[in-house]
C-alpha cells in the first residue's frame, strides 16, 4: 500500500470532504432537476456526455497511476532527480518534461502528485506546468504566422518565466510545501 493510500485510509474529517462535496452536487442537482426540470434534464445530460468524454481519460490516467507504482523506484529515481538538492539538473528536467509533454492537463495532475509525494519541489511542478505553454507542433506555424525572431523570443521567455514561476511558488509556499 502506497504512502499516500495510508494517509487516505488514517480517516479523520479531510477523508470525507470528497464526499460530502459530491453529496452536495448530487443534492444540488436532484433539487434543481424538481424545481426546473428542463434545468435539471440539461444537468444531467452534460454530465452523462462528460462521463462518456473523460470516461476513457481517467482510465488512463489510473493505468499511469499503477504503472507509477508498479515502477515505483523508477519514480522514486525521478523524483531524486528533481529534489531539494537536484540543482540545474532537476530545473532541466521539470522544463524539458513540460515541454514534451502533450495533451490535456488534468492526467498530468495525478502524476505530479505522485512525484511530490516521492519528494519532487514545488518549484519543479510548477515550472513542468508552466513550461507546457511551449507546444513543439505548433512551433513552425508560430513561426510561419509571426515569424521566427517571435517565435524564439516567446519560447525563450516562457522558459525564462517558467523557473521564475516555480521560484516564485516555492518561496509563497514555503521550502517545505509538502503534499497533503
């Protein structure tokens, strides 16, 4: 069982605001769905195309999820890579990810949990984040479009306000911002 399973699994009030938020929204729609009926009908229906939409997305991400886990040294490897301590080296890593990485951003959430767990800085997730404003296919038709001297001078200070982003991120939370 992983760290973080066991701090789900410790109780206390936080393992139940999930919950009580969802059984909130639940209420609040079947209350909508009685008082407007074509409101409530709407509700739901948005819902359901959202389930069948992301419905395929969250299973990937769990599988990424049991990957991480599966190779949890590999992780636990990464996230010494981007440490306290890691230097350059972990500046380099947390911006080269955030620009290779591709897609939506809500599957890289879970993961960048993970990594912080196994001690990845703040200011490394936050520059990954940052960083992912630079979209490598999109590079020629900037280019194309604006030119090439824009185009190496926005990719250049979005990498330059990437570590500025995760320094600043790290200093209003604290060095030791750690995960809950």
């Amino acid at each position: 069982m992983s760290e973080h399973a066991g701090k789900r699994q410790g109780g206390g009030r936080k393992a139940y605001r999930g919950w009580l938020f969802l059984a909130a929204v639940c209420a609040f729609y079947l209350l909508l769905y009685w008082l407007f009926p074509q409101f409530g009908a709407a509700g739901i229906g948005r819902f359901q195309t959202m389930a069948v939409e992301l419905g395929p997305v969250f299973l990937l991400v769990f599988f990424f999820l049991w990957a991480t886990e599966l190779f949890s040294g590999t992780t636990r490897k990464l996230a010494e890579l981007t440490s306290h301590g890691s230097g350059v080296k972990g500046w380099a890593i947390a911006i080269f990810a955030g620009v290779l990485s591709h897609g939506p951003i809500y599957p890289w959430y879970p993961l960048l949990q993970n990594m912080r767990e196994h001690g990845m800085r703040v200011a490394l997730v936050a520059a990954f984040l940052y960083a992912r404003a630079i979209k490598l296919p999109w590079l020629p038709l900037m280019a194309f479009y604006f030119g090439s001297a824009y185009m190496v001078v926005l990719t250049f200070w979005i990498l330059v306000f990437a570590v500025l982003h995760g320094w600043l991120i790290e200093r209003l939370l604290g060095e030791s911002a750690a995960p809950d």
